[in-house]
C-alpha cells in the first residue's frame, strides 16, 4: 500500500510531492547538508545543454518586491561533464533523480535524450523548452506551440524514459502548449517556469542584471502560476507539476487543489535550505490531520467546488 | 558544517554613519568560523525582503559563543537589521565559504582595508596575531568618521595605518595609496573593500610580485553553490571561468581574479 504522500505521476511513484525545481537545487549535493534525500519526493537538477556553457556575465540575481530575477544564462558544464562526474555521485542517494535538458535546436533535443537514455539511475527528463531556439532567430521553443511540441517529439525519439514538459508562461495560451506537447509525447508537464522581466539600476542608469532580461520567482509569481495550473488541469489529462512561488505547505496544497499532482519548490530553496522538507511534513500533517488517506482524491478537488458547475 | 540557527541579538549599536555593529549568540558557528568565511542572513520572517544577505564575520567569541556582524546600511535589508532589537532573533545560515589563508608563522603580513570592507579583518588580524604573526593594517575610508572601529584595531598589538579620502585623519588618500607607501614589503597581503579598490590594490601588488587573498563580493542567491548566480571571473589556463563567490570565494587569490 503507498502511503498517504506517495503520488503516481505517470510511470513514476514518489515518496511525497515534493519535487525540488531545476536550477535552484544544484546537482543535489549542494543541499545534502541540510536535507535528507529521504525527505524530497524528487530532485530535478540544474539543466545541461549538449556543450559546457559560461553563462551570462554578472550580475545575474536581483531582489524583487516578494521574489527574484536571475540571468544565470543556463550555466553548466555540459552533459557529458555530467554523464561522467556527477551522475555516478548521485546513485548513492535514495531519491528519484530528473535530468533537465535544455536544446538550441529540435535535434539537440533529440541528442540529449538519447545520450541519457543509455545512462543509469535518470528517473525521468525534464524538457526546458524555455531556451531559444536558434533556428528560429531566438525565440523559446515554449513560447510557440509548434516549436513546443517539436522539441517534444525530438526527444520523445531519442528515449523511453518519462518525459516531463516545463512550460513556461511567457505566451499567450498556455493551455494550448500543453496539449501539443502531451500529443508530441510528454508524459507529464510541469509550470511555470520564470516570468520575462527586467530591473533598472537607478544609480547607474542602467539594466541592474548582466543580461538586461531575468526570469522572475518567487512568492510574487504565485497567483500567475496557480492559474496556469488552473487552466493546464482542464486542458490535459497527464499529471502536472505545479511550481511557482512556493514556499510553505499551504501554497503546495492551493497548487494541488488547482490540478498539481506534485509540485515544484523553486526559489524558496534559496532563502531556507530545507524549504523542500519542511513543506513534505506540512503537507504529510496537513493529510493526517485531515484523514485524508491518499493525496490524489485532492488534485484538482477546486474545479469540483459547487459554484463552479455553468461557470462560463 | 553550516549551521542554520535561529540566534538572539544581544547587542546592536552604530558604529559609524548607518553602520551597525550587531552581537548574536551563535555557539557552533563561532566555534566553526574561520576569518573570511560568512554568514547567509535573513533579514525578514516574511517574503519581503525575499533572500538572505550575506555578511562577514567580523568577530567571534569562542568563550562566549558570540559572532559579531558589521555592516553598512546600504537598502531595505540592512535597514531592517539595523533595527534589530536585543532578545529578538536572526535567522542565519553558516558558516559559508572558504576563508582567509593562515600562514605558519611569522610574517610580515598587511591587511587593507577599504570602508566596510574593514569587517572581516579583525577576525582576522586576531587570528594571524594568536599565530605568531607581524601585522600591519591600513585602513582606508571617505572620512574619519568611516573609519569603523578604529578604537578596536588600536587595541590589537599591530600596526595600525588610517588614510581617508578628504585627509581628516592618517594620510590623504586610499589604502591602496598607503599600501604604495609602504617601507617595507610585506611576506603576504590581504584585504576587503570595494571592487574598485581591490582591482587598483591587485595592480599594486602584481607589481611588487606579491601572493595576496582578496575577500570578493556579488550579488548572492542561495550562498550554498547551486544557483550560480553570484559568479566572478577567474583565470584558468590559459582563459578563464565563471567561480562562484559563496563557494570558491568569498575569500579568493588576487592574482587569478579578473578585474573588469
């Protein structure tokens, strides 16, 4: 019998809900000092593109009114470096391990996602297709719905692992993107990813962040992304990985009564190492306390309220 | 081992113009910390301000499980530490990063110190006297009344070099003009301050082909070596590449930096 925080999310079963959201954990090890891995239902890694990166020239983080940008320019060492050097450190750590892949053409995507498969210990990928796309003068793959779904489809041919879509809200229907991109293939889709924005610095007169353009998180955001959740839940019938702001049970648990089967803990990591393991207890107490005896009869109990029958 | 800790304020007081000298009890971190490293500092038990700052050591207190934190009011966040009252409670994360180098003894060693940047060397220049050390501090800011603590260093046995900007006291100049000014050279430097004076200070010394450790400041995210944002250039090989302040610095060779 799966305990009352276990999930099924696809082919996939965790412990709890708790999946700690790519970019703002490391390769993991980073927060082994302060988290269990038995305490996080998953960890998604910093992503890898198919060559090493430098990034973007500092400064790369700016503080937000309740949140941050960052204009980390996917910095990484590349997915052979991580092949090699820090998979093989992970294995010894008893929790589901997501590679996050992001690719500059359709074919990159293709070729990370095969490279992987043939890798042990890779619980699932996860796609950024928040990344521009080069052949198409920059733009991000997951702000088109075509180019979306292509990238999709690439690495859906490249492997048999789950597959799990980051969609990113900087475009015009968001619902729309999912549902091309769980028909190119996606077992899953997880949003938001960061919001376009921008900071002045008033002293200079200038862009505060090195690269001009950030991607905005944090308890800011989180409205935005429980509505994209919102919307997402009635489009799709995959699991979704609702993230956006989260920083204590209560906001996890608004993000699965929207249609969040797991969410993602992003930002808050930064500011409490153990944000992920605490929010995994307060929403283990939250269904004790409850009697709720499994997690899934609430995904998406909201759209079942009452007043919400011949909502137009 | 970094610690998270929730840990009283026993003691606030202003020490300079919006610079504030803040005494917590932080048992396992004072006995952790070593000079250079710092701590990751939440300012708010709310979401806004949302992340940590993060402040040097300036002192520690092993007997009685004391850090001291020394800083400038700069924007929202410090403002709000400032206001810390005694008995309330500080959320802090470390000690993080590596340290200032200490040499077997005994040197000749200086320290530079330009305005707030003077913060982590008392720690230090404590440490490096306790190890047999000759010590020599210049300590650089606008005005007399910026030279923080200066009180504090006068009691340390070393030699103490004031230099300010408008020549209210010590020489009129920067640290950097005081280090130049130097009779005799030193076996090794360190120092902290604003990335301006620690560029012109890397000059100096590349001149005179001394080893240095300069503390490094960025903009900083997470403090623990995961978000990368907190990235300065280093040099490797025959390039160079993005290292992370919180986790290869704060404390890093002068000589590999590269000063933009």
């Amino acid at each position: 019998m799966m305990a009352a925080t276990a999930v099924r999310l696809g082919p996939l079963v965790l412990r709890n809900p708790v999946i700690a959201a790519s970019g703002t954990f490391g390769f993991l090890l980073e927060y082994m000092p302060y988290v269990d891995p038995q305490e996080l239902g998953a960890v998604v890694l910093k992503t890898v593109t198919l060559e090493p990166r430098t990034g973007n020239p500092p400064p790369r983080i700016a503080e937000t009114p309740a949140g941050l940008l960052n204009a980390v320019g996917l910095q990484n060492p590349g997915v052979d470096a991580l092949i090699e050097h820090v998979l093989p450190l992970l294995r010894e750590y008893s929790v589901p391990v997501i590679v996050s892949i992001a690719g500059f053409t359709v074919e990159e995507f293709y070729i990370l996602a095969a490279r992987l498969s043939a890798v042990p210990g890779i619980a699932a990928l996860e796609l950024n297709i928040s990344c521009p796309n080069v052949e198409a003068g920059g733009t991000a793959f997951g702000v088109d719905p075509d180019m979306a779904a292509a990238a999709v489809a690439a690495a859906r041919r490249g492997t048999a692992l789950p597959l799990i879509a980051k969609l990113t809200p900087n475009t015009a229907d968001i619902a729309a993107v999912a549902r091309r991109v769980v028909k190119a293939g996606a077992d899953v889709v997880a949003l938001i990813n960061t919001l376009k924005g921008m900071a002045i610095d008033l002293v200079h007169r200038r862009p505060l962040l090195g690269n001009v353009f950030g991607g905005l998180s944090g308890p800011a955001i989180k409205p935005v992304a429980l509505r994209a959740v919102w919307e997402v839940y009635e489009a799709v019938d995959v699991p979704i990985i609702g993230m956006g702001g989260i920083t204590t049970w209560q906001d996890a648990v608004e993000f699965i009564l929207a249609g969040a089967t797991a969410v993602g803990v992003g930002s808050a990591n930064l500011v409490n190492p153990r944000a992920t393991a605490e929010i995994a207890a307060g929403i283990s107490r939250y269904l004790a306390e409850n009697h709720v005896e499994d997690l899934s009869t609430l995904v998406g109990a909201a759209h079942r309220w009452e007043g919400n029958r011949g909502r137009a | 081992m970094p610690y998270i800790a929730d840990a009283p304020v026993l003691s606030r007081r202003e020490v300079g113009p919006g610079c504030f000298l803040v005494e917590l009890e932080a048992p396992a971190v004072a006995q952790d910390a070593v000079p250079g490293q710092f701590v990751h500092v939440r300012v708010s038990t709310t979401l806004d301000p949302f992340l940590r700052r993060p402040l040097s050591i300036h002192r520690v207190d092993t007997r009685r499980g004391t850090i001291s934190l020394l800083f400038q009011v700069v924007g929202r966040g410090t403002a709000l530490l400032a206001g810390m009252r005694p008995g309330e409670r500080l959320n802090i994360l470390g000690p993080l990063g590596r340290g200032f180098t200490v040499l077997p003894p005994s040197r000749d060693l200086v320290l530079v110190a330009g305005g707030i940047g003077v913060a982590p060397l008392f720690f230090l220049a404590e440490r490096l006297l306790g190890a047999g050390h000759r010590v020599t501090l210049l300590h650089g800011a606008r005005t007399q009344a910026y030279l923080l603590l200066a009180d504090e260093f006068a009691t340390l046995p070393l030699t103490y070099l004031q230099a300010t900007d408008d020549g209210s006291t010590g020489i009129r100049g920067t640290a950097v003009d005081a280090f130049a000014g130097l009779e005799r050279r030193p076996d090794f430097v360190y120092a902290a301050g604003p990335m301006p004076m620690l560029a012109a200070l890397a000059a100096a010394v590349r001149a005179v082909r001394l080893g240095a450790e300069f503390s490094l400041e960025e903009r900083m995210g997470c403090g623990v070596g995961a978000c990368m944002c907190c990235s300065f250039k280093s040099r490797e090989g025959e390039g160079w590449a993005y290292r992370r302040v919180c986790v290869e610095g704060p404390v890093y060779p002068a000589e590999k930096v590269v000063w933009e």
